[in-house]
C-alpha cells in the first residue's frame, strides 16, 4: 500500500519535496559551518581593507584624529604620493626586488622539486632540511642575514676572503651598489622551500605511463622536462609564479629589519615606503594610498592569472 501512495502523482510529490527539503537543510548546514570563518575573516581582513581604501581618499593626519574628523579630500593623497621623489624609486626597487626573487626561487625551486622527486638515499632528510628554513619567522631569518653580511664580522665577507674572492670586506648593507641585491639574495633563499612545496606537488601528480613511452621512444632528460612536464605542469607553475608574486611584492620585514629601507633609498619599496608615510611621518592616509597603488598591481596580476586559466581550461 505504501508503495503504491509513493507511485501515484501526490505520492511522488511528496516525495520530491521531502528529497528538496533534506538537500536544503544540508546546504543551509553547510552555510552554517562556513558562517563563523566568514565572520572572521570579515572582520579581520574585509573591515581593514575597506577601511584602507576610505582612508585613501581623506586626510588622515595627527591633527585631524585629534579632532576626530576624516575630512574627504579626493585623490590628493594619489597626487601626493605620486609627486614624492622617493615613489618612483621605491616603485622601480619594487619591481626589480620581485621579478629577480621570483624568477630565481622558481628557477632554483623546480630544480630541487625535480631532484626531491627522484628516488635516493635520504631523500627524506633532504627535504626536511630544505623545508626547515621556511619555518623560521621572516624578522628571524633577516636577523641571521644581517649578521652574515655584516662589514666587519660577517660569515659572508670571511668566506669570501678566504677563498680569495674579494682583498677587503665588502659593504654589503652599507653600499648603495650592494644593499638591493643583498636583499634580493636573502629573499630568493627564504622563497625557495615554498616554490619547492607547490612544484613538489605539481610533479607527484604527473602520470608515470607517459614518461615510460617517451622513454621506450628515445627522448632524454631534456626532452622530458621541455615538452612533457613543464608544459603539463602549466596550471601549477602559473600558481607558483602569481603567489610568488604577491608574496614578495608585499615584502616588508625582512627589509626593514635588514637596511630599513637604506642606504639612501637603494633597498626602499613600496611596503616600507608606506610605512614610513604612515607612522614616521604620520601621513595615514597617503600610506593608504601607497596600499591601495599596490593593491591595483596585485589585482591586475590575479586578473591575469584568472584569465590565462580560464584560456586553457576552454
């Protein structure tokens, strides 16, 4: 009989709105267990970052906090910081300090990811070893480097002298000709294990059955990594290479804690830059600005990313 009351039209309706029902409950309680890291993430990224973009277009000063007034001021704090002499060098540090940390960590990234996913002896400890440096806290391991490249006691400039490379300690820190590429060295070897935890990952996930025929084909090593894994790897590299950027773009601590932006702007870059206009200078809202410029690149380059994507997925 009940199978009968399911098989007649209002039976089955009623079944239909029970099956409706139990698969919204399931999406509302689904919804429900995503509300508290919306919340979160609400107010600890999404007020900040609202707040920072208002701050962009009002004067933000000590004086005008002290009075509790934000007055709108349009994009005076842009034309501000646009006319600062120190703007376009930070900008042009900026780009210099993230294209060459990027290209390099990739580079030598792919090449530990290839190498750890071959099978040797201790490949394990290897790795482990590798990773162990990105655990450190970045003001941490900008300590350490600061203390190697150091002028008068530093590992770097011993090693380089005993080994007959360089007469005299070199001014690495000290000397506008060295400081940015002291900082760029220092930011290649704290990137690394991350490129080499995504690449690492993009390689395990390669079928073996390929590389089996193009072996019993003839092709090499070469062969192999030029037209097999790096174009199969495409959506991982893109990954890396877009995280990687907004990673190092953003890079403030381990410069400030190396050269704080010196010798004479050699090492200063967009995020120090707008620190020292926010708190130093006490100009908030032309440090605002500075974010939100930097802000623009990274969404031009996540735009970039989604589109070229959604090319190779079509």
């Amino acid at each position: 009989m009940q199978q009968a009351d399911q098989l007649s039209p209002s039976g089955g309706r009623i079944a239909a709105s029970g099956l409706l029902r139990r698969a919204f409950q399931g999406e509302r309680a689904g919804y429900l267990f995503l509300l508290p890291a919306a919340v979160f993430l609400l107010i600890t990224v999404g007020y900040p970052l609202f707040d920072t973009v208002r701050m962009a277009f009002q004067e933000v000063t000590l004086g005008t906090l002290s009075r509790g007034e934000r007055p709108f001021i349009g994009l005076a704090n842009f034309e501000n910081v646009l006319a600062d002499p120190a703007f376009p060098i930070a900008l042009q540090n900026s780009l210099v300090f993230t294209i060459a940390s990027v290209f390099f960590q990739f580079i030598i990234g792919l090449a530990l990811a290839i190498l750890l996913n071959e099978v040797f002896p201790l490949r394990h400890i290897f790795r482990g070893l590798l990773l162990s440096g990105w655990r450190i806290p970045p003001i941490v391991s900008g300590t350490i480097f600061l203390w190697m490249f150091n002028y008068d006691f530093g590992f770097i400039n011993f090693f380089l002298q005993k080994i007959g490379i360089v007469d005299q300690p070199v001014r690495w820190l000290l000397d506008q000709d060295y400081a940015l590429l002291t900082v760029i060295l220092t930011n290649i070897w704290l990137g690394i294990p991350f490129n080499v935890i995504l690449l690492a990952s993009g390689l395990t996930g390669l079928p073996e059955d390929i590389y089996e025929a193009a072996t019993v084909d003839g092709a090499n090593r070469w062969q192999k990594l030029t037209r097999m894994t790096l174009p199969l790897m495409k959506p991982t590299i893109l990954a890396t290479l877009m995280l990687g950027f907004i990673y190092t773009l953003r890079v403030f601590d381990v410069i400030w804690v190396m050269t704080g932006g010196g010798p004479v702007n050699a090492t200063e870059v967009l995020p120090t830059l707008a620190y020292r206009e926010s708190f130093n200078r006490f100009n908030f809202g032309e440090g605002a600005a500075i974010s939100v410029i930097m802000l623009g690149m990274l969404l031009v380059v996540a735009v970039f990313y989604v589109r070229t994507t959604n090319e190779e997925e079509m």
